[in-house]
C-alpha cells in the first residue's frame, strides 16, 4: 500500500532532522551508523560521500519511504523503522518532535492492521478471531522486558544508591541498547527502590566537535541549553534526578578529564539539594562503544542472553496472558534465532510484542 506522506510532511520532517536530532550535527559515517541497526545501511551506497549531508538527509527520507523490510514476519516500510529508531536512541527530541514524528510514521504505514502472528495463526487454522486468545491485542507491558536479567548490573545499582545523596555510575557500549533496556531498567530500579517520585531523566550528548568551545565546563554549557543555568536549577521540581551524559565522539583520555571536573563541581553545589532531603541525584556516564569511564561505579554490560533461561522467561509471560501455545512456540523459535545476541534479542522481544499487541502493520 502506497504511503500517504505528503510533500509538506517531508519538509515538516527534515526541519526536525536537520536541527532537533543527532543528525544536525552528523557526518555521512554518522548517518550510516545509525541507519545500520535498522537494516537500512545499504542505502547508503546510493549516495556519494562527498554528497553534502544537508542533501543526503533531505534525500534520504523519499528514498527510505519506498523501502520495504520485513521484521519477523511482518513487512515495514524503510522510513518507519528508523523513525522509530530515532526516537528511542535520540536524547535532542523532544515530546512534541515525538508525536510529530508518530503522525508521520502512522501516515507512512496506512492503518491496515497487523497481519501479526495471532492474525497468521487465525488464517493458518481457519477458526474464529474471537476463539484465539489474544487476538484482540494481548495486554502485554512492553515495559516487562526491560525487567528480564541484568542481574549484575542492578545489584551493583542497588548496593550503590542510597536514600539520598550523589552517585555516579560509568557504562560503555551500544547506544540502542544502553537506552532502550540498560538505562530504562536503572531509571524504573531507582523509581522501585525509593517509592517516591522521579523526574523525566535529562539526557545530554557531548562531541568532539563540542571541544572547540573549549573543554572546560562543557557539560555546564549543555545544561544551560536545557534551561539549568545552574546545577541547582535541575532540582526545580521535587524529586529524584538521573542524568545521563552520552560521550558521542570524544576519546577516552578526554572525557575523562571532563568527567572528574564536572564531578568535582557537583559533590560541592548538588550537595545542598540533596543532603538531608531525601533526594538523589544520579549520574550516568553513557561512553558510546568505548570502554566505561574510570573513577565512577562501574556498570558491566552483558555480553549476551543465556538462551534456555531467556526462553523459560519469556514462555511464562506469554502464558500469563493465555496466548495461544502454537503461537508461544513460534515467538520463542524467533528468540531462539539470535542464540542470545544482546540487541538482535532484545529488539525481536520488542517486536514480538508489538505484533501481540496489535501495534505493528503490514501490507497486502
């Protein structure tokens, strides 16, 4: 089915790629790396390297509107999936880019609803939707996941955070995964621990390009264009703060000098806020596929899920949910395909889900 994009809705996405995404400050290496967990890197060869990157983002969106894929079972348009992948690794968009960015997705992927795996197994054995549990749209949290192992990490977490007071955490590797599952599990383990109200974590990027500006007080420099002019402004609203600083680009010797005199800065002006107020303020430093900074909580990430225990897992959760045992069978043979790879894992758990919902469409 054709998309219904129109050219206003390409202009009204470019402004928001050129100026509010990762993207405005990207190179052409930028752009294939993040076209390339969505399986959209080959178009990238369509393009020239030296093609200015104002005019391969402007390009690319028609081009990627014409791509098809399929994911499991069902077939997505190009655009979509990395529209969606943008919103879930971007820290720069903000509520309103989102939902601009989810009307155009909707439009992109015309509301013929899912042929998922329950409308599969409907017409694979000719009975009634009404006698397959679940077709309507099982009520699975899509949050579930982000609950599943991670053992060693929160333990460390857990240990590590008190009932008030600063505390930093170091971690390193994918972008996707770290926000999509490390960072969501920390923020819902702080929020679980303390049974009290946390605000909407602030995200930060830092570049290399960032350094011409000089590297003293970069991370300051960066709040103040959220608003914080002061590290105290961050503490407005009641509650818990989580900070996640991502390192982009910067190398390693760098950031680190960055990191320890930022965190000087802050165990002196945040201490008022949170000592006897029974208020935390945490840090995550977030090094894009570089090690963990040194100097702060370390973080392991797991390398891979343990498949069998994985499997069990994800079994009794659809279970509870009184799916179909056919269909069961067949989301875990799609787990079992990745044999415990991190993020082909966890983004086929996201998909699966998504399908039971009845939130993922496809095309005659």
């Amino acid at each position: 089915m054709d998309s219904l994009l129109t050219p206003e809705d390409f202009v009204a996405l470019h402004n928001i790629l050129l100026h509010k995404t990762l993207l405005k400050t990207a190179d052409f290496e930028t752009i294939h790396s993040l076209l390339e967990p969505c399986g959209l890197s080959d178009v990238c060869s369509t393009f020239s390297p030296s093609t200015p990157v104002i005019n391969v983002i402007i390009q690319l969106c028609p081009k990627l509107s014409k791509i098809y894929i399929t994911h499991g079972i069902v077939r997505r348009v190009g655009l979509a999936i990395f529209l969606d992948y943008l919103c879930q690794i971007d820290p720069y968009l903000t509520h309103e880019d989102v939902e601009c960015i989810q009307c155009i997705i909707t439009k992109c992927e015309p509301k013929t609803r899912s042929e998922s795996l329950l409308s599969r197994y409907h017409h694979e054995r000719s009975i009634s939707p009404s006698m397959l549990p679940g077709f309507q749209g099982a009520k699975i949290d899509r949050n579930a996941i982000i609950r599943f192992d991670l053992e060693s990490i929160t333990r460390t977490f857990e240990d590590t955070i008190k009932y008030e007071g600063t505390f930093a955490f170091s971690i390193g590797g994918d972008a996707w995964i770290l926000k999509s599952y490390i960072i969501e599990r920390l923020l819902w383990q702080l929020k679980n621990k303390m049974y009290r109200q946390c605000e909407r974590p602030i995200h930060l990027s830092l570049y290399n390009a960032d350094l011409t500006q000089g590297a003293h007080q970069i991370i300051e420099r960066k709040l103040e264009e959220q608003g914080y002019a002061q590290l105290g402004d961050m503490f407005y609203d009641p509650g818990d703060i989580m900070l996640i600083i991502w390192n982009r680009d910067i190398p390693q010797d760098h950031m680190q000098i960055i990191a320890r005199s930022f965190w000087e800065n802050v165990e002196i002006q945040i201490s008022p806020f949170v000592q006897n107020k029974s208020r935390c303020f945490v840090t995550i430093w977030a090094n894009i596929n570089q090690q963990p900074l040194e100097d702060f909580t370390l973080l392991s990430l797991p390398e891979r899920f343990e498949v069998y225990e994985l499997k069990q897992w994800f079994q009794a959760q659809l279970r509870k949910h009184g799916l179909d045992e056919t269909v069961i069978q067949d989301c875990l043979e799609r787990l079992a395909r990745h044999h415990g790879d991190l993020i082909g894992t966890y983004q086929e758990m996201q998909g699966i889900i998504d399908e039971l919902k009845g939130e993922i469409l496809s095309y005659e």
